[in-house]
C-alpha cells in the first residue's frame, strides 16, 4: 500500500506477544506493519505490530491499514529519515 511518500506492507500474524490486564504473557492475532522508504521495500524505515484487543480492535485488514496511516501522520521522523 503507499501511503503519501511511503510504502507499506502489512502481514497477518498469530503470534504477537502481549501482557494481559492479568499481566501474562499472551500471543495474540494481528498485524506486522513495515514502513518503506520506496518501492523496491529494500529500505525499511520502522516496523511495528498491531494486536487485536490492543492496537486495533478487530482482525481486519482495514484497522491494520488505518492504524498505519495514523502513525505515519503522527511519526514526524520519517520526514527527517528520508531527506
């Protein structure tokens, strides 16, 4: 997906580890989001995973790419890194 001057890849996964409100370890459904500086995907610039029941609130790829763009809006770095 590009989203303004960025690519991103967003991968389904089934093993995000989390800390519940019990404070246990848990592995968790959802999403890897990479962050792209071009096309090519050889320069990755961030990465960060998206657990449902905490960063998004349901298996969809449509949150998965919505909590993306919000933190690229919200990640002034990523102006600085691809200067």
């Amino acid at each position: 997906m590009r989203y303004k001057d960025f690519y991103v890849r967003i991968t389904p996964d089934k093993y995000i580890p989390r800390v519940d409100k019990k404070g246990r370890d848990i592995l968790c459904e959802g999403f890897l989001i990479q962050v792209f500086a071009d096309e090519t995907e050889r320069i990755e610039i961030d990465n960060f995973s998206a657990a449902v029941g905490f960063e998004i609130l349901e298996n969809s790829l449509a949150e998965a790419k919505q909590l993306a763009k919000d933190y690229i809006d919200c990640e002034g770095k990523f102006i600085d890194l691809k200067s």
